[in-house]
C-alpha cells in the first residue's frame, strides 16, 4: 500500500462516503481535503498494512515533544472550551518549558492535524433499537475445544445482521486484531459482502471509546478502509447495546458447540461452525416474523461489494534477533537462524503464521504462529544457511533431529564439502516441495551410495510431494535402481 499523506480516520471517511455514493467534490468539501486526495484514497484497491520500512522523520524540530502536545489536547477535553489551548498557546509553553527551538507554524500544523484527526474519529456509543440493513454487530465469546489432540481454551467470534437475525461465527486462537480481522473476512467470505456499518464493544481489539471519542487499532483502522465500512463502539457490559449479537454468542454456544467438540485441525472447527450456522440461519426468522432469507437479502442489497484485491491481515512488528538468531513477538520466540544473528528484522504477525523480513523485504522465514507460553518455533530451513557455512557444527545441531536417522549417519560421514552440497541441495529442493520431501530425496541418494547433488534431490523430492513417496504413490524404485548404478527393466 502507498505511503498515506492524511490521516488514517480521514481516509476512511472517503471511502465510506464514495460508498455511499456522494460526489468527490462534496467529499473534498466536507473533509477539507483536495479533490485528487479523494480520488486517490476512493479508488485505492489494497488497503493492507505493507512492511513499515524506515522513512525520513517529518517534525525533527518536534522530536520528542509530540506526546506532550498531545497530552496537553487531551486534558483540554475536561477543560471548558474557553479555556482550552490555542495553538499559540502550546508554541509559548513548548518554549518556556520545554526549551523549544523550532518554528509556530511547525507547532500549529501538528495541533491542526491532531484536531483534525480527532474530529473525523466520530464513532458513537448509543444504538437506534431498530437496526437497518446492512448492519453489523459483533463480539467474542470463549469456549473450549479439542484441537490435533489437545485440549484449548478458545474464541468464538460471533457476527450478526440483526435486521435479519443472520448469525456467524468463526473459532480462533487469539482476539488480537490480525485475528480479528482474518476472522471477519471469513465472515465476509461467507456473506459475499461487507457490512455497511459495524457495531463493536471497547473489549475488542478493533478499538476503544473513552470519553466520546474513539481510538481504533491501525490494522483495524485499515481493515475498515479496505472493506469502506463504518463503525461504532459501545460500553462491553451494556449488552442491550447490541443486543443481537450478545443473544447469539450464548445460542451458538449452546447449539453448536455443545458437547465439546473435538477435530483434527482449527480449519476442521471453522468448516463445522460455517455448516451449523447455515443450518440455524435456514430455520431462523427475523424479528418481525418473516423467514430469515427475505430479510437476509435485504441485508446483502445494502452491503458494500467485497474489492478485488483481498485484505492481508498481518500486524508487522521490530524485533531484534539474539546470538541464535531467535527473535521475540507476542511473548514467543520464533527462529530466524543463526545468520541473522544481531540484525533488526521485521516480524509480520498473521493469524496462523509468522512471517519475517530482513532489510528490503528480503523473507527470512514463515512459521506457524504460535499463542501463549511454550518452546520457540522454528523451521529447520532457517539452520541450512548457518550449517552449509560451518559444516562441521552439523554435528551438535539441532537440524538433525529433524531428519531421518539414516540420513544424518550419511551426513556424518561425509567431508565438509559434501555436507555443504548436500544440505545446499535439501535447502534448494524444500522451496517447491517442502522440507520432509527433501530429507526423504536426499536419504534415496545417500542409501544409493552417492553425494546428493541439486538436480537428483530436486526431482525426486517433487514426486515424494506430488505422492510417489508414500503409501499407494508411484514406485521409485526405479529411481533406486538408478541411483545404484543399476538398470530397471521397463523403465
């Protein structure tokens, strides 16, 4: 996505009222903005929040006094208004307390932009009892589930359009926002449109309100732009607020899930609630009594189309990785290996996976995410680089227990440079077909009595992962044969 040059609330007030249908010049008018800006944030496909790389500072004479403007702004909120800090005002204080340098339009631009800012925020705490279509409520629950054998303690993320008592929901690990909003698209994905407008409580990651005034997460914040939806935040312990979508979190709850339920994989669970909540939604009715899909397609012809381009929901943070080249986010270690040893990456949090970039979005690794206390999670790719440079630290590595015992006594056995050529040749071939296929192309090699080289592992690796490895798959002993030297018959 392009580097935004107005506020992120301003933008999504664009899009919503291009939604809506008003012209681009009203646009402008009502949010002060030029025209080519409207244009520019309207027609912008892919809202994703891309790597945030590093970029020039725009206030150096302001460094380290902008929290402080903004602190005096939020006290002036309890202040009355004739009393409250003119921009002036700040630029004498900043000088005769602080020791500022810079110049007053630099401090006036920034109190404007924060005013501004606060003023486009708008979200409301009180909700009409009748909903319109289009409408959206949402909230979370917890239940407990049994996932790949183990027992978790997880959230249920419930969706509504009370108009025509629709009702969704989608398990997940966390109620961080990258979860929130991969969850919510799921739901888009199943309505085939997105909400008009949507309805959260301040318990949700998406956003609080304190005071009137709303403060959305960024990743939340963009997800809304993308989707040009609007939203409204209420008091998490006034359930009739939103009172739909409270009412189903327990139905759900009690329908479904009821007793615990136990699958193999979280995307098993997902596939099962989709099903329960078609089944509930064909017998349902909306408030006035008429069946749920008369009103439901009213619901859809006031939602917004889903864009073309769907939406990456990955939180990007900065870490640093220690001397093992482990790096810290969310409370886990994930491992970018050895080789990135003291370097700044960037850690994109996804809700099922960990993404990792170096300097220039050069990907380190892609790990599964992982939630709460446990080991790091690493990819043993990530070691190959280290170990291809250090052949000899194959023996003490922690690669090894990830591959087939045959293969390691193989691998022991050789000089450094065939360590090196074999492990550059298990790197190369698990790009296109995974790590475990090329350990088991490699073993092939090695049982054959030769060094495995690039071209061999590669090919054999591809048909272990298109299923001639496994039970029931083609037959590679003729590629057996062939790497003993012998000739097959028939082949």
């Amino acid at each position: 996505m392009e580097e935004m040059t107005v506020p992120l609330d301003t933008v999504n007030d664009i899009r919503s009222m291009d939604a809506a249908g008003r012209s681009r010049s009203e646009i402008a008018r009502m949010l002060h903005v030029s025209r080519n800006t409207v244009a520019k944030y309207a027609d912008m496909e892919d809202m994703s929040p891309a790597a945030p790389m590093p970029r020039r500072r725009g206030r150096p004479a302001l460094e380290g006094n902008e929290e402080w403007v903004a602190g005096v702004l939020e006290a002036d909120l309890g202040a009355p208004r004739k009393q409250r800090h003119t921009a002036r005002r700040i630029y004498d204080r900043l000088v005769a307390e602080r020791g500022y340098g810079g110049s007053y339009s630099t401090v006036q631009r920034f109190v404007r932009e924060l005013r501004l800012a606060r003023a486009a925020a708008g979200g409301e705490g009180y909700l009409e009892l009748e909903w319109a279509p289009g409408t959206c409520q949402v909230d979370f629950g917890n239940f407990r589930a049994a996932v790949g054998g183990r027992t978790l303690d997880l959230k249920l993320l419930v969706a509504t359009l009370p108009h025509s008592n629709d009702r969704q929901c989608v398990a997940l690990m966390s109620q961080r926002s990258e979860c929130l909003c991969a969850g919510l698209l799921e739901i888009f994905r199943r309505w085939g449109r997105a909400p008009a407008a949507m309805v959260l409580d301040n318990a949700t990651e998406a956003g609080r309100m304190v005071r009137g005034e709303v403060t959305e997460s960024r990743l939340f914040s963009q997800f809304r732009a993308h989707y040009r939806f609007e939203s409204r935040y209420c008091n998490p312990y006034s359930g009739n607020e939103k009172g739909s979508v409270e009412n189903a979190v327990g139905f759900l709850r009690r329908n479904l899930l009821v007793p615990v339920p136990a699958f193999g994989a979280l995307p098993e669970l997902n596939a099962f609630l989709a099903e329960g909540c078609a089944r509930v939604n064909a017998a349902a009715r909306c408030r006035d009594g008429r069946p749920h899909g008369e009103a439901c397609r009213e619901d859809l012809a006031a939602m917004r189309a889903l864009p073309g381009v769907e939406f990456d929901a990955v939180r990007w943070v900065t870490a640093r990785a220690d001397k093992r080249g482990y790096v810290e986010a969310d409370g886990r270690e994930y491992v970018a290996g050895p080789a990135w040893h003291g370097r700044s990456l960037l850690v994109g949090m996804r809700a099922s996976t960990v993404e990792i970039l170096a300097d220039r979005g050069r990907r380190v690794a892609v790990l599964p995410r992982a939630f709460g206390e446990g080991p790091a999670v690493r990819n043993p790719l990530s070691l190959v680089p280290a170990i291809i440079a250090r052949p000899r630290a194959f023996g003490e590595s922690t690669i090894r227990r990830d591959m087939p015992p045959g293969l390691v006594e193989g691998i022991d056995r050789m000089d450094s440079a065939g360590r090196r050529r074999t492990l550059r040749s298990i790197g190369r071939a698990s790009e296109s077909s995974g790590f475990e296929a090329a350990c088991e192309a490699a073993l092939r090699v090695v049982e054959g009595g030769r060094v495995p080289d690039d071209a061999t592992v590669d090919v054999l690796a591809r048909r272990i992962a298109g299923g001639g490895g496994g039970a029931g798959g083609a037959d590679l002993s003729v590629y057996d044969g062939f790497l003993k030297g012998a000739v097959a018959d028939g082949s």
